[in-house]
C-alpha cells in the first residue's frame, strides 16, 4: 500500500521535477549569454539591456506573486483533502494545473538567472571599463547567478528526496502525466503530491525574494558604471565643444605693416 503510494506521489510530483534536471541546459539556451552576443552594436547592448533588465525586474515580482498564489492554493486542496477520500476530478484537475504552473515558473526563474549572468559576461568582454567596475565586488554577477541557479535546484532536489523521489525518475512531463492519469487515485497518493508541491512552492517564494535582490544589485552596479561612461563622454564632449567655440585671438593694436619701396 505504501509503495502504490509513493508511486502516486511520484508520479504527480513528477510534473514539478520534469525539465528541473535540464532546466540548466534549456535556461543557457534560452536566456544565457547567446541571446545577447548576438547584438552587434555596443550602443544597442547598452540600451536593450537597460530596457530588459527593467522588464525582468518585472517579470520577477510577477513570478514572485504567481508562486505565492499557487502556495496558498494548494494549502487550501491539502485541508480539503483531509475530509474526503480524494479530492474530486474537477479540483484535482486544478490542483494539477497549479503543479504545472508552478513547474514553468520555476523555469522562468532560472531563466532569469541565466539571461543575467550571460549579460554580466558579455559586458566584460565588450567594456574593459565594466570589467574594471565590477572587478572592485568581492564576485562577479555570473557567478552569484551560477550560485542561486545551483541552490535553487539543490533545495528543490532535497524536498523530492524527502518524499523518496529523484528527478532521475521523471524524463519527460508526457510520460509523468500518463503515470498521474493512473495512479493518482487515492487521498495519500494526492496528499503526498500536493505537500511537496506546497513545500516546493515555499521555497521558491523565498528563492525569487534572493532572485529580485540579486537583479536590484546588478541593476544598481551597471547604473552606476554607465552614468560613470555617459559622465565621461559628457566631459569630452564639453571640451570639444570649448574648444571649437572659442573665440580666436584679435590681430588688432599691432603696427600696420606697409610695403616699402
């Protein structure tokens, strides 16, 4: 009875662990440093970056509020499973959908932070300047993302093995949806996937909380290093503007020179 157990949470914790084992290959390829490589012009990296770390920013509190929703949700399935013998199609067919929401949100975020390592590294190889900048922190950006993405993935990996569960076992979401179809039929079964949902999603409430203050101080640090750039280029400009401006010493109050014969 227990192992049948084990399997039905398995098999619907499967639907969270599905792309997490790969979520570091598909995160490079998706948001690391290839996507800003590809930009050509320095000019354009700096302004498409400004505009993307904005809208990351914002991406990442959407993220944040998303998981702390599905938390709450599933904590409501779990006391209502405790009454019943399972949980209806038509609400666990929800708690299902919350479970994979919260698997896509998880890749997000490690989408996040790949996108902004990548980002860290094709700036200091385009700018010496940024390079020196950042150099005076204590690590590189690229690294406390690589860091986070790391923890993320360890804490997540943890909770599974709690609840006797490796990502080993899970390829695909098709197959894992097929176990789910199944085998989720008894309340220990659907118990047993929604608290490691729920704790999952806990966690990440607190990860995305690192992850936003992690983006604040890269944000913070590249502000920093262009207005330190755009106060440089100002000073230039000013200069040649000085320069070509001024007034040319008069020629007046000399002696008239006359031709002399």
């Amino acid at each position: 009875m227990r192992h049948n157990a084990l399997l039905r949470s398995a098999a619907i914790a499967g639907i969270l662990v599905a792309g997490f084992t790969g979520a570091a290959h598909a995160g490079a390829a998706a948001g690391g440093a290839t996507e800003w490589t590809q930009i050509l012009n320095n000019v354009q990296l700096i302004d498409l970056a400004g505009t993307n770390i904005e809208q990351v920013g914002q991406n990442a509190q959407q993220i944040a509020h998303q998981i702390t929703q599905i938390e709450n949700q599933l904590a409501q399935y779990q006391t209502m499973l405790q009454n019943l013998e399972r949980l209806p199609d038509n609400i666990w067919g929800d708690a299902v959908n919350d479970l994979n929401r919260l698997q896509s949100l998880v890749q997000q975020g490690e989408g996040i932070a790949f996108s902004m390592g990548g980002l860290d590294d094709v700036l200091r190889d385009r700018f010496g300047s940024y390079a020196d900048f950042s150099g005076n922190l204590p690590e590189d950006f690229s690294s406390m993302w690589d860091s986070w993405s790391q923890t993320n993935r360890d804490t997540i990996a943890g909770t599974l093995a709690g609840a006797n569960l490796t990502a080993q076992q899970f390829q695909t979401e098709s197959d894992t949806m097929a176990q789910l179809q199944r085998q989720s039929e008894s309340s220990v079964g659907q118990m047993q996937a929604l608290q490691v949902g729920h704790s999952i999603a806990s966690q990440q409430v607190e990860q995305m909380q690192k992850l936003r203050g992690l983006l604040s101080q890269q944000t913070t640090m590249m502000g920093t290093w262009y207005q330190s750039q755009q106060a440089e280029a100002d000073l230039a400009q000013a200069r040649r503007d000085s320069f070509f401006d001024s007034t040319a010493p008069s020629t007046s109050g000399g002696q008239e020179m006359e031709p002399r014969w």
